[in-house]
C-alpha cells in the first residue's frame, strides 16, 4: 500500500480503523508526516472531538488483548509505555486486573505446565515464568505448587 499522497488526516484514519491508540501513539506515528507540530495537532483534536481517539477506549481495547496472558505489572507497564498518563484510567485499569490476577495466573500456568513440579529447580523456572509475564510474587507463589516427588516407575506419589 502506497501512502506517499495521503493526507495527515488520513494517516489517522488508516491508523485508527485497525486498532486504537493512544494520544501518545499516534503523535509518534503521524510526527514524520506532518508539516508542524500545530497541524499535527489539529488532527488530533479532530480525531478525539469525533470520538474516533478515545484514550479510555485504547486502555481497554489493551487490557482486552494482554491480560488473559499477562500479569498487572506487566500490563500497568505496556500501558505507560503507550503513553498513557492518565492516573485515573491506570488506577481503573489496575483495579479490573487485580480483580481476575489470580484466575488469569491459574490459567496461564495451566496451560503452560498443567502439573506439579518434579523437583526445585522446575518450580523455580515455573515461579520465573509466572514473575517474567508480570504477575505478583507472593500470588506465584501461591499458584505453582511445591515439588512433587515421582515415583521411579513415572508414577506420581499419593
């Protein structure tokens, strides 16, 4: 697709009917192609004035792709690397994955592992991958079980 003619505007348009964004993306994304930094933000305007940038709705569309696989750390942080600086949209976000963290934790290492560990060495990669996708500490902890000795025949121990 050739987007050498298109209007800044446009530029928007085309960005936005994929995904949303934030504020903060699409001035990185539409910077380079626009004239000034005042045409630039007219679009802008524009576009939130119309109701097609709506940073509240970019959070969630966010939360909505990441947070059955990913911790609220990790989340909170993706979120301020978008540029979102909204303290009251963060502290909402945060509160709707502190509600299903240890559900979302259960179900990621579910599915990642599905049983016990066999020894500490596997619990401890099971905690790290758990602690690498964003989730807190302590719920890790609570979620991967301890180590379970197996039976020499592969069977597991009662």
């Amino acid at each position: 697709m050739a987007q050498a003619g298109l209007s800044l505007k446009a530029r928007a348009l085309r960005l936005l009917a994929r995904r949303d964004y934030t504020r903060a993306e699409l001035v990185q994304r539409l910077a380079p192609h626009a004239a000034d930094e005042a045409e630039l933000q007219a679009v802008l305007d524009e576009c939130a004035r119309r109701g097609w940038l709506d940073e509240a709705r970019a959070v969630q569309a966010h939360l909505h792709r990441r947070a059955a696989r990913w911790g609220s750390a990790r989340v909170q942080a993706e979120l301020r690397a978008r540029g979102v600086a909204d303290a009251e949209l963060l502290q909402a976000a945060q509160q709707q994955l502190a509600a299903t963290e240890a559900e979302r934790a259960q179900a990621v290492w579910q599915q990642r592992f599905g049983r016990p560990p066999a020894d500490a060495a596997e619990r401890a990669r099971q905690l790290r991958f758990l602690l690498a996708r964003g989730f807190a500490p302590e719920l890790v902890r609570r979620i991967v079980p301890r180590a379970v000795a197996l039976r020499p025949d592969g069977a597991d121990d009662p």
